[in-house]
C-alpha cells in the first residue's frame, strides 16, 4: 500500500483530507515507511549539499536543543541512536553561541490583529517565543490564527489583513510552511494537544511532498527530518497499543 | 403525531436517513420536510445517489409532507426562498458534509436545530469525534441552535456515548446514531415542556478541530478497546 498524501506535490495538489477511507493497519505502516524513506533521502541530500543560511540554521540548533527532553523517552536503543544521529544532538551541528545570531525578531506581544500581519515575522517571533517559554495564551491566539487559515485553504501566504481574513501575496513560501511546522512541534510537545499534531501531519505531508533539491534551496533539510522525527514518534506514542508498526529507521 | 411547528431541511445523506427513521419511530415527525437532492456527483456525506431515492420512500409511507428543493444549495435564494415561506419557526438542519450556513439563511428568522457530532464546548469543528476517541475513548453529539459562529449556539442537549463496537463506521453510521439520539431526546423534551430548554446558553471557549488527517483516523479507530 502506498501512502498517497505525499505522491503529488500539495503546494499545487492540496489534499483535501475529507471523508479519508479506513485502510486498516497496513496504512500505518505506509505511513511509517513513507515517512522513514524521506527521512533517508534527506540525509542524502544533506551530504551532498549544506544549506548556508547562518539564521536558519541556528533556529534549527536552538529547537534540537529544546526537544532534546522529548527523546528521552526510550523507544528502543536503535531509535534513539537514529536520532542522535539526525539531529546532531552530540554537537557535530554547530548548537551554541557561535550561530546564536541575534535575528531582530519582534516581540510577539508588539502583533495587533487589526494591521496587517506579515506571516515569516510571526512565525518567527512566535518560535522565540515559544523557545523563551512565553506566554502561552498569547502564543496560542497567534498559532490558531495560523492554523484554521492552514487547514481552510491548505496554504500559508505571504500576510494576513487586518483580522487575520484571506491571505495575500505569495502561497508557495516554503521557509514559512518549515517555520508553521516547528511552530506546531513545539506547541504539540508542549500541551499534546492532538489538533496541532493534526495540522502538523498534514503540514509534513506537504513539506515531504517537494522535491528535495527545493527544499535544500530553501529550509535547513535536517531540521525537517527533526520534525519528521517528533512527529513519528507522537503518533507511536499515541499508537502505544499497535505493533512496531513499520517504525524502522535502518 | 407530528410536530407542527418543527420542519427540516435535509440533505440526500445516511444521517438524513438515520434521523428520518428514528423520528418517525417515535412519533416525532416533522410537520414537513425540504429536501436537497443533487442529481450528479456525490456530496460530501453520501455513499451512494440511488435512482429511487429512500427518504423520499420513507416519508411517503410515514405521510409526511415535503417538497424537493429546487437545488441542492441550502444558502442559494431559491432554497432560502422555499423556507422562508414556511410558517414553522424551527427547521432541524441536516445538511451535507462542510456546508456552513450563511447569513442571509440564518437572517431568515428561522431558527436551525442543528446535532453537532462532538460535546460541545469542549470539541468544536469537524470530526471531533475521532478526536474525542483518541482523548477520552468515548464520542458525543450536542444539539445546538445555529449561530453566525460555527458551534457557538446555546446548547440544549449534549451527551457523551461509549466506543461504538466497530469503529470502522463512524462517519456514516455510529456518529449519526449517536446524533439522532440526542436530536429525539431534544425534541421530546420540547414536546414534554412545550419550549425549548437550555442545558447551556453560553457555549463559548472549548477547542476548534479540524478535519481529522487519516493517521490520526486510523489510530481512533484502531485504538485500545477495538484491538483487545
């Protein structure tokens, strides 16, 4: 069985999700499988190519950095030593001062909901706050904000009018669906709130969905496989009762 | 007996089906009935367009009164048209899957007794009760007057129900059960008080769900009682 959410690309394919079929457990496997085989592919890329963007990629430190605790739950020896692996947890990613470059981000609190609201600027002072342990009603607000826009249209643009209507400007911003996505680990991490898992499924889907040449153009590509990470491991912790299901990372 | 000033507005869907069975049975049927029939394509919520419709068959042989809408569009004019005029003050709403009633419908006076699939105030949006499954292992349906906010009507009834036994078939049949549980005992309750009574007017606050992606679908329905 293949796992369809990721065949087409879904910047220009969206799925809809909508009265999705019951496929059993095999389709949990696909997933699995599917998810993993990414996850081998953007180790690949990651060899051949480095992503440069110095900002980008202490972002990415700062979040392994704080996920860390997420991991220690023990799935089996051979997960964890997998994910040290993908997130350079040992330090061979560069994770302290020496990328921790100072980025201008806005206070979250400094966003009013009757202006204009740039999307890349909110996600980003969102993640800070997010990673300073902030106020989580006020980072809440700002998120589900994101996510019904998300999951009405399936896509992120460039800015928001005043009370967060229909965006405008450009839909195919890739860094903003990665920034959407850590925005979501972090907050499922925090309140396991399945409804964020849920639009980072589909968030993922999408991300997965491009070619691995345009994401390594664009996003830290193993920042992705971190999230990829979280992500499967929320489902095999919410899947507690079902089988090793096709949850290898060989 | 039917309820004179109770109608509906019904969608060509197994829920429709559900409801119109189970008001019948217990003698609850709506004083008329405006259904929406597309001839075409599947909407959401339909398995299947059969060419001798079975709600049509269902209220014929229950007598009771109804008129095919002249679309498949609860918001469209011709549809807002057809229930404007009607002198029953309360529709019970059974539409298609995502449709959202607009403000020219809900400008009309009517009011819409709707069955949300979820406990309300707690899982608002759509498909809630996957998630609910997930959370708590127990799904749940509320009935709600429609407001200009989606699930954000006074609550007059809402109840929670154990796993259904095959979990396979919530989206046509458990979920649609457990909501015409709730819609028969709400109107019941109304017919005993003669008004209609609120379990909770301020239905603010809870968790806006959407549509629930397959993994998570999958993992409600493959979840601990149904593997045991």
């Amino acid at each position: 069985m293949n796992y369809e959410y990721t065949e087409d690309n879904r910047l220009d394919s969206p799925h809809k999700y909508m009265y999705t079929p019951y496929q059993g457990s095999d389709f949990l496997d696909a997933y699995f499988r599917d998810r993993s085989k990414y996850l081998k592919r953007f180790e690949q890329v990651k060899k051949i190519e480095g992503y440069q963007n110095k900002i980008d990629l202490s972002l990415h430190s700062k979040v392994a950095i704080d996920l860390n605790g997420f991991f220690d739950r023990k799935f089996s020896n051979k997960v964890y030593e997998s994910l040290k692996l993908l997130i350079d947890l040992d330090g061979r990613v560069e994770l302290d001062s020496q990328l921790s470059h100072k980025t201008n981000t806005m206070a979250l609190s400094s966003f009013d909901i009757s202006g204009n609201i740039n999307s890349e600027n909110l996600l980003r002072s969102l993640l800070d706050a997010q990673l300073d342990k902030g106020n989580e009603s006020l980072i809440k607000f700002w998120l589900d904000l994101l996510v019904q826009r998300f999951e009405v249209t399936k896509k992120l643009y460039e800015s928001y009018p005043a009370n967060f209507r229909k965006g405008e400007g450009r839909d195919n911003i890739i860094r903003l669906y990665w920034l959407f996505a850590l925005s979501l680990t972090l907050f499922y991490r925090d309140t396991k709130n399945i409804k964020y898992l849920n639009s980072l499924l589909k968030v993922t889907d999408l991300l997965c969905s491009l070619s691995e040449k345009l994401l390594n153009k664009n996003i830290p590509i193993q920042s992705l496989s971190l999230i990829i990470l979280v992500e499967m491991l929320s489902v095999k912790s919410i899947s507690k009762t079902i089988e090793e299901a096709g949850f290898e990372f060989t | 007996m039917s309820l004179h000033d109770v109608a509906m507005v019904a969608a060509d869907t197994t829920r429709t089906k559900y409801y119109i069975e189970e008001l019948i049975k217990n003698g609850l049927s709506p004083h008329y009935v405006l259904l929406l029939v597309n001839s075409g394509e599947l909407l959401p919520g339909q398995k299947e367009v059969k060419s001798e419709n079975t709600i049509i068959t269902l209220l014929k042989d229950a007598d009771v009164k109804y008129d095919v809408a002249p679309n498949s569009d609860i918001n469209s004019e011709g549809v807002i048209a057809a229930i404007a005029k009607r002198s029953e003050q309360v529709f019970i709403f059974s539409g298609y899957g995502g449709v959202l009633l607009k403000e020219s419908i809900l400008d009309t006076g009517k009011r819409f007794l709707h069955i949300h699939g979820g406990y309300l105030p707690d899982y608002k949006g759509s498909t809630t009760n996957y998630y609910s499954l997930i959370d708590e292992n127990a799904i749940g349906a509320s009935a709600i007057f429609l407001t200009k906010e989606i699930d954000c009507g006074p609550i007059l009834l809402r109840k929670k129900f154990s796993a259904p036994v095959d979990r396979t078939l919530i989206d046509h049949n458990s979920d649609s059960e457990a909501r015409a549980k709730v819609l028969i005992e709400c109107l019941k309750n109304y017919v005993n008080s003669g008004d209609w009574e609120y379990e909770l007017e301020n239905n603010h606050g809870g968790e806006t769900f959407y549509i629930i992606h397959p993994v998570l679908k999958h993992l409600a329905i493959l979840g601990k009682d149904s593997l045991q």
